[in-house]
C-alpha cells in the first residue's frame, strides 16, 4: 500500500507528464501552418484564386498562386492574433473561476475546431484559442515543483512550440493516403482525454504556491483541498507578520495596477512583440518563401517543408536550457540581504538577452535568400521560439504576484496580438515586392534590436537595488558606532 505521501507524489508526476503529453500533442498546433497549407493546397483549397499568366521575362506560361497565398497567409493572421488577444479574457477567467471552467472552455473550443477542419469548414481559430487555453492552465503545474518551477514553465512552454509538428505528421499521412479530414476527426475523439486530465489530474480552482504538504486536488479537491489552501495563506500572512520589525510597516499588496505601469511589463511588453512579430511573420511567409528560392519545385518545397516541421519537435528539448538558466541559483545560499525575486530577477536578465541574441541570429538568416542556408534558419527559430514564450510565461511568474499571473499573461498576450496584426501589411508590401521578402526582412531585424533594451533595463533594476542594499547595510552597520560614541 502507498503511503499518503507516495500517492501525492504520484499524482503530481503524473499531472506533469500528462500536461506534457496534452502541450506537445495538441496546444499549439495552429504554428504547424507551413505543413497544413502544404496539404490544403494538395487538397484545392483557394485553388480558384491562382491564375495562369505569362512571363514577362521569357514569355512562358506561369501559373501566378499570389491571391491563394494570400488568402492562407490571412487566415494564419486571423489565427495567430486570436490565439493570444483572447488570452486576455481567459487570463481574468483563469484567475477568477479557476482551472476546472477555464479548461471546459478550452476542451469545447477545441473540439468545435477540429469538428469543424474535418467538415472542411475554416475553423483554425478555434483550436488556436483553445490550444492556449489548454497551455495557461498547465504552466501552474510548475508550482508542484518549486526548486524546479522555472523549469518546467519553460518545458510545457517547448511542448506548445513542438505541438507544431502534429501538421507535419498530417502532412505525412496525407501524402501516404490518408485524408486529413479522418486526421482531424481522430484528433476530435482525443478530447476525451483533455476531458478526464480536468476531472482527475486538475484542481477545480488553482494550485498555490508554495505547496502545503497535504495538499490534494483533482478528483479528491474537495471543501477539505480548499481550507488547506486557505490555512496555507494564513500560515503565510502569520510568518510575515512575525517577520517585521517593530516600528516598520508592512509592504502593502502589488495591484495590479501598479504591474502593468510598471518598466518591467512595458519593456517586455516591447520585448515580446517584435521578436513574435518576426516569428509570425516568417511562418505566414516560408511557404511563399520556399516557392520562390527553390524556383516554384514542389519537390523541395515539400523537403524543407518537412525539415522545418521536423525541427519544431526539438522546441521541447530546447525550452528546458532556458529554465535550467533561470533556475540555476535555486538550491545556492543568497548573497548577503538580497531577496529570492531579485536572485530570480538576475537569472532572468541573462535568460532575456540570450533570447533576444537568438533572435537576432535568426532574422539575419532568414534575410538572406540562399535556400540551403534555411536549414539553418530554421535550427536557430525552433531554439529561439523555446525561449521565447518559455521565457515570457517564467518572467511573469517571478517579476509580478501570482495572483495576476493570469490577468497579466492574458493582457501580455493580448496587446502583442495587436502589433503581431503588422504582419498582414508586412505580406500586402511582399506581394507588391512580386513576393519578395527581402525588405521585409531587413526592415524586422532592425526592429529586433528593440528587444536589447529589456534585459538591460532588468540588469539596470538589478544594480539599483543592489546598491540600495549595500546602502542599508552600510547606515545599519554605522547605527550601533554612532550610539557607542554618544
């Protein structure tokens, strides 16, 4: 027989292992659109838009495809800004209602959208919409495991980015005769799954950080779950009162006001954008892209296509690295006065600029019209998309209160939704360029030296408190002389 202890552990590997398996399989598929449009186009989809013309060049026939690329580059727009603006009223729904109704929202969304990519209907936004749906609910499952919460973040965060790659198996059935709309329909009788995981292996509310250790949830989250929840807090609130010294006054609450005014959420705010902006744009595009370079040879269009697709199953093995970054001073004694969100908040800065030098490298790759060279565009992206959203969601979980992480994720989501809609000018400015990127190109990887400031403004806030500490340290240390010579 199991022990109470051993059963609580138990539950919570198997909570991990299941969010993994449910992120990496079908959270964010939506990114997997390269593979899909391969397979629409196969299948006709916005066939009529292409049109033959001649060359101006050569006087041969072409086929111009410009007008159904187009059409597929909006839908992935339209998608893509979905997936995160909605975030924002999912985040309030999250925090206010908990984890049991935000995920039966997210299992009813994303049923509807495969119900309906099988009935050949424009769906996608629905699964993208509830693809994050299912991804905010599980980064909390970091909060099982405290020395290792960053971690993990950045694991579940890798699972979405390679959950991409279930389009390119799509795409490979496909072409070995099985038809998507059977793919999709077998993806409709998984929901069964995301259905149980809710009832079984998800509290109905939150889970709480730190973790009490007779805490349960899932099925057994009964009244008995929420009062240890409740007597946690207030163990809490006790500890701190204890803690301050008399004559000081207490640190009043965070609102969450004062997060989203604060330099840290705008800078990134700023950070995140332009580096998803670039990302975005390059997905909508590669299709186009690969058409173009290797000289409209569907032959290699469909080869890199699958590399590409294949490299997006390492964002799992990638993402970690950026949490074992961020979690490389837990378990290490801190340094005289300093706080466990300042020791969080260093570890994040280095986190922040190696994404945005990542970045950087990747912009400058996909800028150069050389097709071979985009196999290693593609290496650099499916690494920097890891620490990307990985980073984002673990910032946020340690720079601000957890009680806002959910409002604060959705906004985060939410407003980098709106500069991610310059991508469809950034498409309209490459089929008036006759469906060259170049310009784009550059223009985006200048715009990507923004995301520099962040992690210097971190490191910034890091020196300043710094130095306010060794000046505390200094008048505390002079008070007890002072009072020897009066």
């Amino acid at each position: 027989m199991f022990s109470c202890e051993n059963r609580l552990k138990l539950r919570y590997k198997l909570t991990l292992v299941s969010g993994l398996v449910e992120c990496l399989c079908f959270s964010g598929v939506v990114f997997g659109w390269a593979s899909l449009v391969f397979v629409l186009k196969e299948d006709g989809y916005f066939s009529d838009l292409c049109v033959n013309v001649t060359r101006p060049d050569n006087n041969l026939p072409h086929t111009d495809c410009t007008g159904q690329d187009e059409q597929f580059s909006l839908i992935f727009t339209i998608a893509s800004f979905l997936n995160n603006f909605l975030s924002l009223p999912n985040g309030f729904v999250f925090d206010y209602f908990g984890t049991m109704a935000t995920r039966f929202i997210a299992v009813s969304l994303y049923t509807t959208g495969t119900l309906m990519v099988a009935a050949s209907s424009a769906a996608l936004c629905f699964i993208a919409v509830g693809g994050i749906f299912f991804l905010i609910t599980n980064i909390q499952v970091g909060n099982l495991f405290g020395a290792h919460r960053s971690t993990i973040i950045t694991l579940y965060n890798g699972a979405f980015d390679s959950s991409s790659a279930i389009f390119f198996i799509i795409k490979v059935l496909f072409e070995a005769g099985i038809s998507f709309h059977f793919s999709f329909l077998f993806l409709t009788a998984c929901s069964v799954i995301h259905f149980l995981r809710t009832i079984f292996l998800m509290p109905k509310k939150h889970i709480p950080y730190l973790i009490p250790d007779d805490y349960t949830y899932g099925a057994q989250d009964t009244e008995q779950g929420r009062v240890l929840t409740v007597r946690l807090s207030l163990e809490l609130a006790f500890r701190i009162c204890l803690s301050l010294q008399p004559g000081t006054l207490a640190v009043p609450e965070t609102t969450f006001r004062s997060c989203l005014t604060s330099s840290s959420f705008l800078w990134h705010l700023v950070w995140l954008s332009v580096m998803q902006l670039r990302h975005y744009f390059f997905i909508g595009t590669l299709n186009p892209m690969l058409n173009q370079l290797s000289n409209q040879n569907p032959a290699l269009v469909s080869q890199y296509t699958n590399a590409f697709a294949f490299t997006q199953l390492c964002g799992v093995l990638c993402a970690p690295w950026n949490g074992l970054i961020m979690d490389r001073h837990k378990g290490k004694p801190l340094a005289a006065g300093m706080t466990h969100r300042e020791a969080d908040l260093q570890s994040a800065a280095l986190s922040l600029f190696i994404t945005s030098l990542q970045c950087l490298l990747f912009s400058i790759c996909a800028a150069v019209p050389v097709l071979p060279l985009q196999y290693i565009t593609f290496i650099i992206q499916v690494l920097n998309r890891a620490f990307l959203y990985g980073g984002n969601a673990a910032f946020i979980s340690v720079a601000f209160p957890s009680q806002h992480f959910g409002k604060l994720f959705g906004v985060m989501m939410s407003l980098s939704a709106v500069v991610a809609l310059l991508q469809y000018p950034c498409f309209a400015l490459v089929k008036a360029q006759g469906g060259d990127t170049t310009y784009v190109n550059i223009a985006l990887t200048l715009l990507t030296l923004l995301a520099f400031i962040h992690p210097l403004d971190i490191y910034l806030s890091c020196r300043r408190m710094a130095k306010q500490r060794e000046k505390t340290l200094a008048v505390s240390s002079e008070a007890p002389m002072m009072e020897a010579k009066l």
